[in-house]
C-alpha cells in the first residue's frame, strides 16, 4: 500500500496508541498545538508641490546709479512630503486532531512497508505476531458476552427470587392453620433472599471473569468461502468515540490493529477466562444442549403448527468454539 489513505471517520481509536505509534515512527516528540505568526509593513511617500505667481520689488544699490527700485516678477513654489507607515500581525492557532494523527500513522505504516493487508484466510496465515494490519469486516459479539448483557447481576437475583417464591406458593395449602403458614411464608421469604443474594454474587464473579465492564470481544469476519478467516478483536470499552459500542456491529467496518497470536483454529469461547477456561469445550457444549433442552420444555408451542415452529423465531444454538481459523488483533482504530 503506498497511495495516500483516505480520509476515515472512526468510531473507535486508541488516542494513546496512536501518539506512541506516531512518536516512535518519527522519533520526535507529538507536537499538539501550534502557534503561528505573521508580521507584515507597508510605508509608502506622497510628494506636493504647492506655488503660484509673484510680483517683488525691492529697493537695490545699483552701481553709480544709486538707490532705485527693481521690480522681479516669476513663480514661487515649494513641495510637501508625507511619509505613511503601517504594521500588521496576523495569528494563527493551529490544533491537531485525533484524525489528523490516524491519517499520518497509517501513511508513514504504508510508506514504510509495515502495514499488512489482510483479505481472507490465505493473508491471515502469512500475518506474524506483533505486526500492523488492516482489514475490512463485519463484526458479530461474542455470544456469552452478549447473554451476560441481558442476564444482569440483579436480573438473576430477581428471577431467583421470583422463583423461588412461587415454588414456596405451591405448598400453602399442605398448611391449615395460620401460625404454620405464618412461619413457613417467612422461612420462604428469608431462603428466596439469601438464594437472590448469592445468585447475584456469582452472577457479578461470572461476569468479572469475562471482563465484561472494560472490554468487549468482537468476531471480524474476513473473506469469503473457503478463504474465510475470524478476527477476534478485543476493544477497550473506554476508547470508543461513540457512546454506544454496538456500533460496530452496524455494517462493515475498517480495523487497524496489531497482531497478539497468531492463526488457531476452532478457538474456545472461553479461552480468554481466567477460571472458566478450566472447562473443556465438550462440557460446554454439554451445559448448552442441555439448557437448550431446558427452554425447549418451557417453550410453549405456537398453536396449530408442529412442535418445533418456535424454531424459526428463536435462535437457541450457542457455539463453544470459534469456528475455523481466527487470530487475535488489539485494535488501534476502527473506521469507516
């Protein structure tokens, strides 16, 4: 790539990334605002000759003559300068945006040949860990990250509350007098709150084991076919430009970034935990049919139609794996 890159419009960039990438290529210091001034003179001369007509007489000693009177007629005349000076100053502040800086980093990148693209899987192999990249995708969430969105710490607590109530609500008539239902509804009352609490807890380590809050896992997917490659791409909450970062899954977008591992196949969903990694990928699979199966015998059927219509209005398969090949990218900028 040597043509000069276009102008780009991102919604993710690490300013940081960005001006240490900048500093080391041109081994100076980041200049962030600039000061220019502009002095500018101009003097200019303007001559005027002012005179008229003039008769004198004056009274002379001429030679052997005496005292007599000379008249002298002729024109009188004087010229007038005027000297004009002024002086100008014209200031400039200049300041450098964040896109200004992503434009010279990946122009000095191509320049310098230290930019690799990558199109499908047959680039991705080839790619080398620690090297720049950019690449096009569209981007999906990871999916468990993306359940943990909607199943909340207080979610949880609140729907293993609810149930845990409505179980104790199936045993009020085995009670005929009030003292005992009393007691047993404030028994049901206290174990529905501690179940709640600790559901919550382990909802809130569950989701400090995927790191949630702070970053979030995109899967890029390059080409097309057989030439298809999965890039995961591990984004910092923090550094996206838009307040929302689901942005990124709205279309296609630019990514670049640098390279942390290099082509694995068939990756874990749950390699990146630091507890949950334990867990083989056959037990997960094995914990998804299973709950799969759970919501098939909760589901009601959609009357008037076979047992399995609800299937194609819910999509209840979940992947323990990253199909095929993928490589792990810490993006820099995002971009259209």
């Amino acid at each position: 790539m040597t043509d000069t890159p276009p102008p780009t419009v991102s919604i993710y960039q690490n300013a940081d990334h960005v001006a240490g990438i900048l500093q080391q290529l041109y081994r100076e210091p980041l200049i962030e605002a600039e000061r220019r001034e502009q002095a500018a003179e101009a003097s200019g001369t303007t001559e005027k000759e002012r005179g008229g007509s003039a008769n004198l007489k004056a009274k002379a000693g001429l030679a052997g003559i005496g005292s007599a009177e000379a008249a002298f007629g002729g024109q009188l005349g004087r010229t007038v300068s005027d000297v004009n000076a002024s002086a100008s100053k014209l200031v400039r502040n200049f300041t450098y945006s964040q896109a200004y800086y992503l434009y010279l980093v990946r122009d000095q990148l191509a320049q310098r040949s230290q930019l690799r693209q990558v199109v499908g899987a047959s680039d991705a192999d080839a790619v080398q860990i620690g090297e720049f990249v950019e690449f096009k995708a569209a981007f999906r969430a990871n999916e468990m990250t993306a359940l943990l969105d909607l199943l909340t710490p207080d979610l949880i607590a609140e729907i293993t509350y609810y149930v845990t109530r409505s179980d104790g609500v199936k045993k009020f008539d085995a009670y005929d007098d009030f003292e005992g239902l009393r007691v047993f509804s404030e028994k049901n009352e206290i174990t529905a709150r501690m179940r709640a609490e600790l559901a919550r807890e382990v909802a809130r380590a569950v989701r400090t084991d995927f790191r949630a809050e702070k970053t979030r896992e995109f899967y890029g997917t390059i080409g097309a076919g057989d030439d298809c490659v999965t890039a995961i791409t591990l984004c910092d909450v923090g550094q996206f430009v838009v307040e929302d970062e689901d942005r990124i899954l709205d279309g296609q977008w630019t990514v670049l970034g640098k390279v942390t591992s290099s082509v694995d196949h068939d990756i874990p969903i749950l390699q990146r935990n630091k507890v949950l990694d334990r867990a083989k990928p056959e037990g997960v699979d094995h914990l998804l049919e299973e709950l799969r199966k759970t919501v098939d015998r909760q589901t009601d059927k959609l009357p008037g139609e076979d047992a399995d219509a609800y299937s194609d209005m819910f999509d209840l398969e979940f992947e323990s794996r990253v199909a095929g090949p993928s490589f792990r990218v810490v993006p820099i900028a995002v971009y259209v």
